[in-house]
C-alpha cells in the first residue's frame, strides 16, 4: 500500500484509494499517485495505438475540405481528458484522477471502433463476449506490459502459476481503476437490464475487479467515473458535429426542416433517450441550440468560418458542462466531491441537448450509405481476421500473445489471447494482417 502518496495532492483519498495491486516503490518523491497513473497512461503504447483508430470520420478518406483532419480515438480522449480535469476540478475531485480515467476510457476499443466490437463480440462468444470497456480494464490490469510480479505478490486466482513472472499491466491506483470503469458489473448483470450489452469486467478478471470495488456499494458508478462519462459524452456529441460539418456531410439548414427534424427524433429515440420520450421535447432541446447567437447556421471552410465553428464547439462544451457543475453544486453544496460522497446531477434540459447533437451526427454521418459498406466490410475483415488466426494461432500472434497462447490451459483461454491480439490492433495494421493471413504469409 502506497499511503504515503495520500500527502501529496490527494486530498479526500484515503489510503485505499491510493492503493495498487500489487505495491512498489516511487521512483521519486514529490508526486501524488494521482500523477503517477495520469503518467503511465500517457505513456503507454495502447494510447498511442489510438491514434490509428477511428472515431467517426475515417482519417485519409476524400471531404470537402481536405484538411480538416479529422478526430481519431486519440485526440477524442486527450479532447475528453481536458474536459473532464476542469470538471472534475470545479467539483473537488482530483483534477490527474479524472484525467486518468478519461485518457483510459477508450484504450480498449478494437480498430473499426464500435463496428469492430461488434464483429469482435460475435467471435468471443464461446469465451465470454467482447466489450470495449471491459477490455479497457483488462489492458489497464493485465495486458499493458508495465510492471510484472511474481505470482506470490498478488492473488492467486490472478496470477498465471505460483512463482512466475505475472503482469499486472500499469498497475494503478484503486480509485483510478474504479474511475475508468465505466459499467461495474460482469456480463449480464445490469442493475437495470439484464439483456443489456454493455459491462465492465471479463469472468477471469473478476480477481482484480473485486479488489476495485472492494470499497463500493454494489453496482454503483463512482463520482470520477460519472464525471468522466459525461465528459465523454459531451466531448463526442460536440466534436462529432464539428468533424461532420468540416468533411461536408453535414449541411445545418437541414435541421429547420420537419421531415429531417422527424429522422433526427426518431435517431435519438431509438439510441439515444428512453423509447418512451416524446419527440417535442428534443425538438425543444435542438431549438434551443439553434437559437443561440454562436449556433454555426452555415459553414463554408474558409478561415472565419472555422473560427465560427471552433467558437460554437467551445460554447457548446461550456454550457453542457457548467449545466452539470451549477446542478451538482445546488445539490451537494460547495465542498469536494469524490469516491462515493455524491452523484453527478445532468439536467434533463442538457441531457437531451445532447443527444440531439449525437443524433445528427449518427443521421447525417454515420448513416451515409459509403458508411454502411465500409461497415459490412470491415466486420468482414474482423471475422476472417479471428478465423485464420484460430486456425493457424500461435503463428500470426505478435510474441507478447503467442507466449499467452502458449501458456494457455484451455481451449476458452486460448481463444481470449486471440481476442486480446485483434482488439490491440489499429485499422490499418488489422488490415494488414488480415491480407497477409489470407494470403498465406507469416
């Protein structure tokens, strides 16, 4: 345990919170636990490798305007990141914390984003299902190659055999690991929907999962973790506007338009907002925004357009979050907020705001038909990708997954490596790959 670190910045975190798997030294004092995860995030290879993933313009392909480079996973996380630090500061909690968990919240997505983790899902079925943020807390815990133990310095139930070299991936803090999980509960244990789709934790990394949330009332989010998430939401909502409306897939006269209004509703109905919610209430919520004196009515590339467009992105982000601060505030009053001490209080008003901006961006360009067949095509190169390496595995796995696949005792864990290889790769190398398998290259 690390509870030295506690006087240094941490504030309301208790030594607990602090806490790491498996303990180690600081390699020089004078730095929080805080700052010493933000760092090992920043410095790992599985944020780099977001880099070449996509968020939702594919980086390279032909816009409009051909330099409006678009987001990738990683400048969406580092964009999240800042978000969610000067909120999570303005209500008490530790500003690196947040961080962390903002940088982490996408490390585990595969390449193709949330069309690859479909694709990916269907082949680890007979292994346990795929899922973004459960492979997020897995890298964080188990694949990031950062500190390694012997097996007799963690649980048991972790490690690969008694007395051999085990890897505890960055070895964070407890509180940063909880603030990065976003879903705490396995598969198929929603607290609300049992049939939901999303979770937070692999069967055979509920070991480290139950030391996480040795200190948390059941399936509740912490503070972090909930600042993180609306971070997430606000900075994809918002940026995925911009990137649309850059590319030229978004015109925004449309949406004075009742028909495009109606498919825009219908979007943010079936994906967005309850079922049951009446389409008047987002029509009011996008009125709202397109009344503001700073809402981009036009957009045409050149230089005072996009410092029109940078200036509404910047109102966009500051009203959403300061909605939430001013809400969580008169709730909770002015002291810090942290762990288990508060929820983060959304208006409903900024909530569908919000999802109205997701629902253009998902209508307009993730809908476009060019869209869908890179889709199809992609779950194709995701499928046959898991197939020959099934067939021919170990060969085709990098060596950090082959000596897995090796040491694997069963089929199940076998199949898992193989998961756990794909989902490390970008698009670009997961097609790669994918063309020299097919082709019967090593």
């Amino acid at each position: 345990m690390e509870g030295s670190n506690t006087s240094e910045g941490a504030g309301p975190y208790d030594e607990g919170a602090v806490e790491r798997w498996a303990p180690e030294p600081d390699k020089r004092p004078g730095r929080t636990a805080f700052q010493r995860d933000r760092a090992r995030v920043l410095h790992s290879a599985a944020l780099r490798r977001l880099a070449g993933k996509t968020q939702v313009v594919t980086p390279g392909t032909r816009s409009r305007h051909w330099d409006a480079s678009p987001r990738t996973r990683l400048t969406h996380s580092l964009e999240c990141a800042q978000v969610g630090r000067e909120l999570g500061a303005a209500l008490g909690c530790d500003p690196d914390l947040v961080e962390t968990a903002c940088l982490s919240h996408d490390l585990g997505h595969p390449p193709f984003g949330h069309n690859g983790e479909q694709a990916l899902n269907e082949v680890a079925q007979d292994c346990g299902g795929f899922e973004g943020n459960a492979q997020s807390l897995r890298l964080l815990t188990r694949i990031e190659p950062k500190r390694f133990v012997r097996s007799t310095a963690t649980s048991a139930a972790f490690a690969a055999g008694s007395g051999e070299l085990t890897s505890v991936g960055l070895n964070l803090t407890r509180a940063a690991l909880d603030a990065a999980t976003k879903y705490p509960w396995p598969r198929g244990e929603h607290p609300s929907d049992p049939a939901s789709a999303k979770f937070g934790v692999y069967e055979d990394d509920r070991p480290v999962f139950d030391w996480i949330r040795k200190e948390a009332p059941g399936r509740r989010t912490c503070f972090e973790a909930q600042v993180m998430d609306w971070a997430d939401d606000v900075a994809y909502s918002v940026h995925d506007i911009e990137d649309g409306l850059h590319a030229g897939h978004l015109d925004p006269n449309v949406l004075h338009a009742e028909p495009e209004r109606a498919d825009v509703f219908a979007v943010a109905i079936g994906r967005y907002v309850p079922h049951d919610t009446d389409p008047a209430e987002l029509s009011a919520a996008l009125d709202r925004l397109l009344d503001q004196e700073w809402w981009p009515h036009g957009y045409d590339g050149t230089a005072v357009a996009q410092a029109r467009l940078k200036d509404a992105t910047s109102q966009l982000i500051g009203r959403f979050c300061l909605a939430a601060e001013s809400a969580t505030r008169a709730r909770y009053g002015t002291g810090p907020l942290t762990r288990y001490d508060a929820e983060l209080v959304v208006p409903r008003a900024a909530r569908y705001e919000c999802a109205v901006l997701k629902a253009v961006a998902d209508r307009y360009v993730m809908q476009r038909p060019q869209q869908e067949r890179l889709r199809a095509d992609q779950r194709v190169v995701v499928a046959e990708l898991a197939e020959s390496l099934v067939a021919r595995a170990p060969d085709g796995l990098d060596p950090q997954f082959r000596a897995l696949f090796d040491a694997a005792p069963d089929d199940r864990t076998r199949k898992r490596v193989i998961v756990d290889q794909i989902a490390s790769l970008t698009d670009a190398s997961a097609r790669s790959l994918h063309a020299a398998l097919r082709a019967g290259r090593p």
